[in-house]
C-alpha cells in the first residue's frame, strides 16, 4: 500500500529554488558590496578617499553605539542626529501635506480657485527649492525652520500636483451617480471626490517623502548645525570619507523605511484597491 | 398623470471645434404612465441616452419640458434611479455601503441603513456578497448592486442605460428575467435605454422607437405580451417582425435621402 508521502514527494529542486527566492533581492546588494570591498583592499585608491564597506561599517557602528571612538565628537550620537534630521522631515513634511492637499482639491474642484490660485503657484513650482536658502537664512535664522521651510518647498508641489490630477480625473459618472443619490455639494467633495482622488494624493505623498529627506540633508549642510546632513558636511571637511559614507548610507535607510510606512498607511487606507502585478497576480 | 411627460423636448449640441450645431433630439413628445416598462429602442447616436440622461437631469434640454410627477426637473435627484452602462459604483465601498450610500447621504445611522439596505441585496440576489468590494464582483454582481442602489432609494421611476451591454450573452438573458420579476413585484416605472430588438421586447410593455439622428419618435409600440415572454412565440415574432419594418423604413428612406 502506498503512503500519503509517496503520492506527492517533496522534490529537493523545488525546495531549493523556494529558499533562494527570499534572497534573491539580496544578491544584487551582496556582489556590489563584495566588488567595493575588494577593490578598496587593491590599494589602487588610498583608503582615505575610498574607505572600503568594512570601515564604513565601524565607523557607523561607532557613530550609532560609540564603542572606540572612531568618530570622534559624533561617537554614539548617530540616535540625536538622526532625530534632528527626522523631526525637521517629519514637520516640513506634514505641512506640505496638509497644504498640498487642501490647495490641490480646491484647485481641482473649483474653477474659481485653479484661475486665482493655480497660475501663482504654478510660477513658484520650477524655482528649485535650495535657491530659497538665502532668504529662508534672513527669515529664520540658522536653526531648524529654514530646514523645514525648504522641506516644506520640496513636498508642497508633489502634493500639490497629484492631488489636483486626482481631484480632476474623478470618474465624471460617480460625481453623476453622486448626484443622482441626492449629494449635495459638501457631500460630493468628502464622500466621493475626496476618497476617489486618494490614490493619486498617495501617489504624490511617496513622491513628497523622498523630496522631504532630500532637502533635509540639503538644508543641513547650508544652514543648520545638527543632524545627519551636517555630519555629512562637516566630516567632508575633515576627509572622513568613512564617515560621509556612513551618513549617505543612514539618510538612504531612514528614507526607505519612511517610505515603507507611508506604503503601510496606504495599503491600509487602499485596501478597496485590488492591485494586480502585470502577470495577472493578486497581491 | 402621467408619470412623466416629455413636452416638445429639443437638444441641440454646439460643437464649438468645428463651428456647427448638432441637432440631437428633434421635438419628442412622451407620456409615460406609472408602473410602465418603457423601453427606448434606437440605433446607436439617435439620443436616446441623451434623452434619458435629460429625465435624469444629468443634461439639459435646449427647449421643452421634462415633468417627472408634475414637477419640472431641474438636476438630479433621488427621485430619479439611474442605473448606469457601467455599474458606476463607489470602489472603495462594499456592495451593501454602496447600496445605502443614498441612506448616509441622508444621514441614517449604520445598523439601520445596512438592514433596510440587506432587504435590496436579498432582491437581487447577493446575499453572501454583501462584504465584498466592487473590484472583487463580476461585471453582472456589480451591475445588481447598481440595480438594488437605484430600487433602495424608492424612486419614481428607475432610468436604466444599456445596463446589460456589457454583460455576456447568458448572464444577459437572467439579469432581464431578474428585473422583470423585480418590476412585476415592486411596481416601479422603468424607462430602459437599449438598442437591441430583442431586448426591448422581452423587457417592455411599451416600446418607444427612435429614427436616427436627429432624434425623433418613429412609433410607441404597446406591447402586452404576457409574461414570462415566449420569445418564440408567433406574437413575438409579429411584433418583432413590425418594429424591425419600421427600422428598415427608416434606413431605406436615410438612403434615398443621401
């Protein structure tokens, strides 16, 4: 008599290209670093200006838990750094949003406000938001609100243009059927236009998030003396390329795992949304 | 009384690009009695939508009038169901917040929108489906939540637009027997849009054929056949025989005219 098991083996193949498949994001990653590490050794390039991943890696240690001291004055204050940098984000961010937001969906609702208020920001948009610095300077001091100033610059626009693009490209008929339901025109804005313009303003927060750690870092290196784009900076003028690397390194993770919340946020809010990959498969 | 009367309605779309006007509903005069099943049968671009669409308030008639119940209309309203050509439903709500989505306009608390709007789910026949999302239906599923939105609201009649096109030929054939049972049961007024022969005479009592643009009137066919309709039947076919005559009157005459 034949068993349950023999009926349907488990072939060892297959079990191998199951445990690869959770790594194979990280190969790319691993060879880069492993050619980065052996070319840093060659001795082609003095350690100096091209610190290999090994010593990046301390030296962040260091910055983050201040085990020997590498970094000197920054040793173990990686934490308050970070924070500085993820407040001054988090506040230029959350004004841009709100702003943004409530500038787009009237732009896009009401013709009264795209003819009044549209034509004046469309003219501030293309100014790049590092050229304000000076004037953020005067306005405020060197401190943390010429940083959020300048991360508020950054984030409006994004915002701003996604959710004037989601605002007007409403599904006309569900502002008919709206209609047809008895809405009335407050109704229509926060019970239709607003949740059907949602995925777009996500669309433009993701953008604005990344916006939002860029011109930190900026803002950092012109007019603030904290956070992870001043170690950035001042390690520069010092040689301390382990360390400049290990600041481009904490700016890239923090702004990834922002966007990975702001991906949650929205998975949870979207989650009428039934998102098909190309091949067809629900995920 | 009728239930809605159609007063030499005339709908001229100015197409500004190239300079002209375009006269899309000519002088249509209609009486609609309470409890008829009105089909408009036309050839597509004969403004038979746009007349629905004017009963519904979503357009505007260039001169005449639209009277639903006496009254003159002038924007939509939940007096008026309409049921789109595609279902037209909220995504982000499930089928049974769809289907009260008229009551939370009107400010109904949750549990008590969600009874009165399971008693319309159970109508058309999705019990069991009350949870799920538009996204996560078929095309005819979505289609019965827009029917059971439109029939929740009470209206005085129910505007229906092609509603079945889109749906494949089987699920076409049970969703005009479910609206026939549901009409039958409710006693509503239905004006249903379509531009199929056959169509119209399975569903209407009263069949409304359109000549092609401008849009006119061609005959209002009564049309008492009881139910359920034998579609083969000699009566059928006589019916079907004397609307398809008017049809190709109508095409030999454009012919003749071109």
């Amino acid at each position: 008599m034949t068993s349950v098991t023999d009926v349907s083996p488990v072939r060892p193949a297959f079990r191998l290209t199951r445990a690869f498949q959770g790594l194979e994001r990280l190969v790319v990653p691993a060879l880069l670093i492993a050619g980065w590490e052996a070319f840093a050794r060659s001795g082609m390039l003095p350690p100096a200006l091209l610190p290999a991943p090994s010593a990046v890696l301390h030296a962040l240690g260091d910055w983050v838990f201040g085990f020997d001291e590498t970094t000197q004055t920054y040793s173990g204050h990686w934490l308050r750094d970070a924070l500085a940098s993820a407040l001054r984000v988090f506040g230029g961010f959350a004004l841009a949003s709100l702003l943004g937001i409530l500038a787009g969906v009237a732009i896009g609702w009401s013709r009264l406000f795209e003819k009044t208020l549209e034509p004046t920001l469309q003219m501030l948009r293309p100014i790049p938001p590092v050229s304000w610095i000076p004037l953020a300077i005067i306005w405020f001091g060197i401190a943390d609100k010429p940083a959020i100033f300048l991360v508020f610059l950054g984030a409006f626009f994004p915002v701003l243009m996604n959710s004037i693009h989601g605002v007007k490209t409403v599904d006309h008929n569900l502002v008919r059927a709206g209609a047809m339901m008895g809405a009335n025109g407050r109704q229509m804005l926060t019970d239709i236009v607003l949740p059907a313009a949602l995925p777009s303003i996500f669309a433009g927060l993701r953008i604005a998030v990344g916006s939002a750690w860029m011109l930190t870092v900026t803002a950092e290196m012109v007019a603030v003396k904290s956070g992870l784009g001043y170690v950035l900076w001042d390690s520069y003028y010092f040689l301390r390329y382990d360390i400049v690397l290990a600041a481009m390194i904490s700016i890239g993770l923090l702004g990834y795992l922002s966007d990975l919340g702001l991906k949650a946020i929205m998975a949870r809010t979207l989650r009428w949304q039934q998102t098909t990959t190309v091949q067809g498969r629900a995920r | 009384m009728a239930a809605i009367e159609l007063r030499n309605i005339v709908k001229v779309f100015s197409d500004k690009r190239r300079g002209r006007d375009l006269l899309t509903l000519d002088n249509i005069n209609l009486d609609i009695e309470a409890n008829d099943f009105v089909c408009l049968l036309g050839p597509s671009g004969c403004g038979k939508s746009t007349l629905l669409n004017i009963i519904a308030g979503f357009e505007q008639a260039t001169s005449g009038r639209t009277l639903v119940d006496g009254k003159q209309v002038e924007r939509p309203g939940s007096d008026r169901g309409v049921v789109f050509q595609q279902p037209t439903l909220m995504p982000w709500l499930t089928a049974i917040d769809n289907v009260a989505f008229h009551l939370k306009l009107k400010g109904v608390a949750k549990t008590e929108r969600h009874d009165h709007a399971m008693e319309f789910i159970d109508l058309v026949g999705l019990r069991g489906f009350e949870h799920h999302h538009p996204s996560e239906m078929s095309g005819g599923m979505n289609q019965r939540v827009g029917i059971a939105r439109a029939l929740l609201m009470n209206p005085s009649v129910i505007l229906m637009d092609e509603p079945f096109a889109a749906l494949d030929a089987q699920t076409k054939l049970e969703m005009q027997e479910e609206l026939v049972a549901i009409w039958q049961k409710r006693r509503c007024t239905i004006v249903f849009v379509t531009h199929s022969v056959d169509e119209a005479l399975v569903l209407g009592n009263k069949i409304v054929v359109m000549t092609r643009r401008p849009g006119r009137i061609r005959e209002a066919v009564n049309f008492d056949l009881p139910r359920p309709r034998d579609i083969t039947s000699p009566e059928f076919n006589d019916a079907k025989r004397h609307i398809l005559a008017l049809i190709r009157e109508e095409s030999t005459r454009l012919a003749q005219a071109s």
